[in-house]
C-alpha cells in the first residue's frame, strides 16, 4: 500500500515538472498556416460550367425588397446596386463575394430549374478555412433548394476551423437561390405578358 | 491573470461584438505598435468625389469603397454615373459615389490609365485602347485615336486635412479591438516582455491546477 502511495507520488511530482515543459514546447513549436490563393478565374469557372468564356449575361437591380433579403442572409447589407448573371438556357451561373472572417471568398455558383448544379471556390483570401474549396465540403451543396421560408433546404455539415468559411458558403449559396428565384419569376412575368 | 481570462471571453466571442470590424486607432495604439500613418498611393477625382488607395483598399473619401483590390488607375464621370479602374478591375458607381457593380477584368490583361473620350469611359491596357461597357461591364476595342484627346484621368493631391483623414480612415481599417485583445491576450502588445509575461501567467495556472489537484489528492 505504502509502496502504491510512493509511485503515485513520484508520479505526480514528475508531471508538475513535465507540463510545464510540455507548454513550453507547445508555445515553442505552434504556427499558422496562410493559403491565399486563386483556384480559378471566372472566365474559367463560366467555360467549365456553361461551356462559354463569356456566355450572356443580365443584371439584377436588387430594388429595397431584394436588398432586405439579401441584407437578412448575409447578416449585413449588400452593398452593391446590381448583380450580375451569366446564362445558358435555364442554367444561370453566379460569382458572388463573401466575408468569411475578414476578407472576402469568391464563390461561383451555377444553379438550373432551382436547384445547385455545382458550388466552387474561385478565390480565397483568409488565413483560414480553405478547406471549403474541396468536393468533400462543396458536393453538400449539389441539388440543394430552397425551401418554404427560403433557407437552404438540407443543412450543410460544417468542417472544424472552417466555421467561418462554411457560413460564408452557405450564405453565398443561399443568396445566388433567392437571386435566381427572382430572375425565374421575373422572366416568367415577362413571357407571361401580352 | 484576469487580463488574460477577459481577453480570452472577448475573443471567443469576437463575432457577437463585431470586434473585428470595430477601430481601434488611437494615438497611443499607434504609437504602441509603432505605426506610421499608411501612404496614399494616388488620389483621383470624379463628380466631385475623391478615390484614393491605400495597400490593397480604395477609399470613397474615407469609407472603405473596394477592399482586396490592386493600383488604382483613374476615375471619370459620365453623364450619369462614375466610373474607377484599378490594374485588376472596373467599378461602377451611381454619381453619389454608391456602389453600383464591381467587375473583375480578364485575368491576362492589366489596366494602365482610364480616361473619357466624350460620354465613352476609355482605358488604355498594354498600349491598346478600348471602350469600357458600363451595362455589359466588358470592353470592346476602340476606334478612339489618342488624336481625339481622351481626357486621361490624372493623380490630384488633396489638401492636408484630407489626406489625414483619409489616412485615419485606413489606420482604422488596420487596427481593429480584434487585433489589440489578440496583442494583449497573447502578450504581444508589450515590445518583449509581454510574451513572457503571458506564457509566464500561462504556466503559472497551470501549476496551479496541478499543485491544487495534487494537495486534494493527497488530503484524501
């Protein structure tokens, strides 16, 4: 028994010297790691998924319903007057800029019949997060709607020290839906008119 | 101790405060960090409106108008909105300086100037002249000769006062409450006794933790 209270005792006399050192090391050794990068441009992003360099494209006004919706999703406003789509018959393509943490991604997000075809990452300018760009994180994204309240319809599983990044994503993937709702029903009205 | 505990609290929750977008430019910040007021590469002016660039950012008098963007090479007004290039890309905006559309050019060509030939927003790019669409936000080669006289969009100077206050606005862009609580949390806001300070403080707690466990352990 004497001898078990012994070992004990060494054993945690040995740790009030060993932690600290293993803290220190830790301080020592610890980095980050910076990857900003460009994965691709949007000419290349628009022949890949449209099949032309520069298809056609229209503009959006985002009037003061539209900037209210887009202001709600991105948790701040818009800040721009018109967004631009490009289009290949039902198939519209969007490249929208979101702030992860403090600089903004680039997202290209191509959208036909309501629903996410594909979701890139053109541009990546934060410190952290760039995990997002791989089709592990960005496939969540294929066939996505949105719903009855006009959110995503399927939650999108987040990636561990990503949690910035992933809601930029979704908010971006969010925005380019209602967008391309709006246009939809905008050229639904124009067909419909006499 | 308390400082290092309260600062953590704050940086967990730097989102909530918005701390990140929050400035923390003061005299005594800056002369803590030993920052010099950021230069202005070059000032233009359209509609009344000056544009300036700062690092990576082009300012609307002092707000913040194109983050992560490169050299700004002009600004000229049309009749009805205001145009600005940098080396990467076009912006439009309404005449009250309201962002209308940004656009990227095409990744193989840079801008060299911007300038007006009538109502037409001309840039020249490598030598070659073209005319920028501000609805189609693309260019189009252009019969405009240099004999035309394009109105080139030249680099002004403001005044004093202006320049200080646009450099402020920048420092503020640089220096947020984010930045001072991570400086301060890690120690880094003293030149270099802060780290040890903190890795001390570190240690510390964590032989307290130790020490108390191992007290409790024996009492037992």
């Amino acid at each position: 028994m004497a001898a078990n209270v012994n070992i004990t005792r060494r054993g945690a006399v040995s740790a009030l010297f060993a932690l600290p050192l293993i803290a220190i090391a830790v301080v020592a050794f610890a980095g980050t790691a910076t990857v900003p990068a460009d994965y691709q441009s949007r000419q290349d992003f628009l022949r890949e998924t449209l099949g032309n360099e520069e298809p056609q494209s229209d503009v959006i006004w985002m009037q003061a319903g539209l900037q209210e919706k887009a202001a709600e999703i991105l948790g701040h406003p818009f800040g721009r007057l018109r967004v631009r789509y490009w289009y290949e018959g039902d198939r519209t393509a969007w490249v929208i800029d979101e702030i992860g943490k403090e600089k903004p991604i680039t997202l290209g997000v191509v959208i036909e019949a309501g629903e996410i075809q594909s979701l890139r990452v053109l541009q990546f300018r934060e410190s952290r997060g760039w995990e997002i760009r791989y089709p592990f994180f960005t496939r969540q994204f294929s066939g996505l709607r949105l719903n009855d309240t006009g959110s995503l319809n399927q939650r999108i599983d987040g990636i561990t020290g990503a949690t910035l990044s992933v809601r930029a994503a979704t908010r971006s993937a969010n925005l380019a839906l209602v967008l391309d709702e709006h246009v939809r029903r905008r050229n639904h009205a124009l067909s419909a008119a006499p | 101790v308390l400082l290092i505990a309260a600062s953590g609290l704050l940086l967990n929750n730097t989102d909530t405060f918005g701390l990140s977008a929050r400035s923390a430019a003061s005299p005594l910040f800056q002369k803590l960090y030993g920052m010099d007021p950021p230069s202005i590469q070059a000032t233009y002016s359209a509609n009344g409106l000056l544009f300036s660039a700062i690092d990576n950012t082009v300012y609307l008098e002092e707000q913040a108008l194109l983050t992560e963007t490169s050299d700004l090479r002009g600004a000229v007004a049309t009749s009805d909105e205001i145009v600005i290039a940098t080396r990467s890309e076009f912006a439009v905006l309404a005449p009250n300086g309201a962002l209308v559309e940004r656009i990227r050019s095409n990744p193989n060509t840079e801008v060299g100037r911007l300038g007006a030939a009538g109502n037409e927003v001309v840039a020249d790019m490598g030598g070659e002249l073209f005319v920028f669409d501000t609805v189609a936000m693309n260019l189009k080669k252009s019969d405009v000769r240099e004999a035309q006289a394009v109105r080139w969009s030249t680099p002004i100077v403001p005044d004093a006062d202006r320049q200080e206050a646009i450099q402020a606005a920048a420092m503020g862009r640089l220096l947020s409450w984010e930045r001072i609580l991570t400086d301060l949390h890690s120690g880094r806001l003293l030149p270099v006794a802060g780290r040890y300070i903190a890795d001390i403080t570190a240690l510390c707690l964590i032989y307290l933790c130790i020490t108390g466990l191992f007290l409790w352990f024996r009492r037992r």
